[in-house]
DNA sequence: GTCGGCGATG
DNA sequence: CATCGCCGAC
C-alpha cells in the first residue's frame, strides 16, 4: 500500500501534474492540501478518470484539503467539531483499506508572536486532542500533510537565517514533538536519520537560490504502521519544469494488511 | 517625421516589446492608450534611454493615455476640461515639432444601448468641440488613437457578425464621421483606399479564428499634414509571439516641415 | 519575490 | 474567453 502527501497550490492548477504524478507512482491513497476550490468544483471526474475517488472539504480561494483513493474511504471526519472554530477547511480523515489516514494543512502562522502563530499553536493542540480521544496508537494510522513545521535544524538549508522564524521557532517544534509523544513517529526522519532533503522551497529570503528550502511536509505513523513500512521518499521529480508546485509530494509504501 | 499609435493594453506588462518597436521604427512621436498605471509609475526611465520624453495622464487599473516623443512636448492638455466628466484619462495632446498630436482612448461602449455606449457617443462629441474650440483645420494636427469604432464594413472580417454590434453601429460610425467633417482625413484609408487591415483581433464570436479582427486604430490628418504624408502602415510584427498585445501599432510617415 | 484566485474589461 | 491588475498568502 503507497500513501502519498502533496500540498499542490490549487488543484486545478496543478491537475496535470497531479494525474501524471498518479499514473507514475500508482499511490493508493493520496492527501492533498491547499486545494483552494469548494467541492462542487472539485475535478472529481478527471481523477475518477485516473482511477481514484476524492474525498473533500474545500472552500473558494484558501485551504481546501482532499483525499484521493482507489477504494473506498469510509469513517470520514471534515472537520474538528470540538466547539472551536471550524471555518478554514485543513482537516480530513478516512479509513482506506483499514488504515486511518489524516490529512492536514496546519496553518503558516504568518510570523512569531502573531494572532495567526497563536492560531497555529492552537490548532496542533485540537490535533493532538482529536488523536486522543477517536484514535489509538496501537492501530495504524498515518497523520500526513503540511505541516509549516521543520522539525529541527537539519531538516533546513539555511538554519541560522531561519533561527527563530516562523516554521522553525521552538514552540511549533514543540507542538510537532508533543504531537508525536501521542503515538507517532516522523516516518522519513526515522527511515532517514540523516538524508537532508526538503519538501518545499522559499523565495523569499535575500539570495536564496530557488532550489533550497525546508522540510515541512511529512507523513508520521503509529508504530503498527512503521513496522510495515518499506519505503519513504521525497519525489523531487514534481519540482522541475514548468507549472511546479513549491512543495514536493512525499510518498510511503507499506506492506500490505491485513489489519484486524 | 514619424508618428505612431498603439494601445499596448498596460505599459508595464508591454514595456519589452513597446522598446523593440522604437528600436525597430525609430519614430518621433507615439501615442499609447491603455498605459493602465499612474503617472508616478509609469517606466519613464526606460523610455528616457531609449530616447523618449514621455508626457503621461494615468489611472489606476483602467485607461489611461501617453506621448512619447524626441522632442519636447509643449502646450500639453490632459482632459476636455468642459465641465464633463474628467475622471477617466483618455485624452492627451500635445504640440511636437510644430504638429499638434491628439491621442485618445475612446470609450469600448460595452454593447449598443448601453449606458456606456451613449457615454461613448457623447465622448465622441465632445472631443468634436474640442478640436471646434482649440484647434484649426488649416494647421498640422494628428489626431490618433483607439476609436474602438471600425469606420465601414470594409474594415470588418466578418461584417455581418458584427452588424448592428458594438464598435460597428450607425451611430459610432456616424459620430467618428462627424468628427471628420470638422476637417480631418482617416489617413489609412484616404492612401489605401481599398486595402484591408485590422488593428485589432477578437476572440469573442464563435469561430472567430484570433488573427482575424476588424480596424479601430486610427490616424485622422488635417489636410496640412495628410498632403506631407509618405506612408502609413499597421504594424502586423507586433501582434506575432508570445506577449503580443491585441492591437497592432500604426505608423504614418511625413515629410518635414516647417510650419510657420 | 512568486503564485493563484478573483473581477473588470474588452 | 483572454488578458491584466489587484489582493492575499506564503
């Protein structure tokens, strides 16, 4: 079973690239962020066409999060529904062939000390929250998406330029960390203790070549699932040519179940 | 002496290939419609090296007209300063060399019977009392621009789509036929009388294949200068390649003067 | 800086 | 339906 992440700046944008990306490495599942349409707009057929089922929560122009699958996503949860504000779509979770997939787009956070930094901080609490009371670690469970977390130094080109901003500041890390003492372990870190490669690139930074970035998208098991995992990889690929996305999808491939 | 129109649809986004055509035709005067940017942001600079004054009145987002010349610019009018409305900048003249240049941006009109095709109608008179009130028939005067008015069938590809339409009613032509009866010549088809050329593409009607369109950019001369007139040519270079405007330049040569 | 959605105009 | 400016996010 292969489990793909992708943040694509727009689905329809990135349509293209995204069925290409499906035909190339024939995932089972994939989790789409920033897909920034409402989900009557959702190109649903087009993907049905390449063979998958899309599993929705949009809304028009920001956020918008999707699962993709070949077989049927069942138990699917939209949104927090733990009283807190629920208005930007960054959550979904299905179950797909047993095995419970989240999919998130934590939010930026804008900059340190921000009303959106205090949002993002929060919200990773109502993550771990929901993890602990409709989730066991003991069953497998990937929680993938973007992140706007690197979870250390190494995981950063330029580690000192980034000290202390958003992304890499203490706090956020913390939050990623206490996310994971729930029962989860970053999968690439773990499969690649000290493979340096990035899943989105910055341009923002004075003389940052292009190519350079940050790991901020990650896939992160229970241990059930880890155990089956095969693989991890960065599909560097999907960051060339024309019509990039700044992030690169991440992909895992897990022995198969069954799980009972 | 060289004269040339052309709406470039926003100087900024044109500025590359607005150079190459003076580097190309190496003309006196242009006028430019459509500049779309405020005068404080209008690429002065670049035009300067490349051997231009620019006389400009701008807005933001919409409109907006320009002379670029090699000689200064003098008695320069930037509106009709008749009472009526002035918040739109489509009219600038000015005096280069002895020949008073009159540039406009005539309202589109959106669709017959509009509000903004009877705003279009009254803008055409009004600019006729201008030339009434400060200008004189017997003296080199120019006045160029787009008239978004197609003057005759002739003008047109598909004449019958277009009958009745925006751009080609009765009133539009007879309007900009009023305006030559004060004393000016449509230079292009005073030379060529039964030459066919658009200035202008359309992608709206249906099968409209895109290099085909009708001519709306005009050169109207005094007698004065229409019987110095060498030449005058659309330029059809300028609608080729990738950041091609959809209007093409027109270009009328003359011979010098002096006028006294 | 760079992108994508949006809205207005043609 | 193509284009461009604008805006907001990153």
């Amino acid at each position: 079973m292969k489990v793909a992440t992708w943040n694509v700046n727009s689905i329809r944008a990135r349509l293209e690239r995204v069925v290409a990306f499906l035909e190339r490495h024939d995932p089972d599942v994939v989790c789409l962020q920033e897909t920034k349409v409402v989900d009557e707009v959702f190109p649903a057929d087009e993907l049905r066409a390449a063979g998958y089922q899309c599993t929705t929560i949009g809304q028009k122009t920001y956020n918008g999060v999707a699962i993709l699958s070949k077989t049927p996503a069942e138990d699917v949860v939209r949104a927090f529904d733990d009283g807190g504000d629920d208005s930007q779509a960054r959550l979904i979770a299905a179950t797909i062939e047993g095995v419970r997939c989240v999919c998130v787009y934590v939010p930026n956070g804008r900059s340190v000390g921000s009303e959106a930094y205090a949002y993002k901080l929060e919200w990773l609490e109502r993550l771990k929250k929901l993890l602990e009371q409709d989730a066991d670690p003991e069953r497998p469970l990937v929680l993938t998406g973007d992140f706007n977390v690197a979870p250390a130094d190494i995981d950063v080109h330029d580690p000192e330029a980034w000290r202390d901003q958003v992304l890499c500041s203490d706090p956020e890390r913390k939050a990623l960390r206490e996310l994971e003492d729930w029962g989860l372990v970053d999968g690439f870190r773990s499969l690649h203790p000290d493979l340096v490669a990035y899943t989105w690139w910055d341009y923002r930074q004075l003389g940052f070549p292009k190519n350079r970035g940050m790991r901020i998208d990650h896939l992160l098991l229970t241990r059930p699932l880890l155990e089956r995992c095969e693989g991890i990889e960065i599909d560097r690929e999907e960051r060339k040519g024309k019509g990039a996305s700044d992030h690169a999808p991440v992909l895992a491939t897990f022995a198969p179940g069954p799980w009972k």
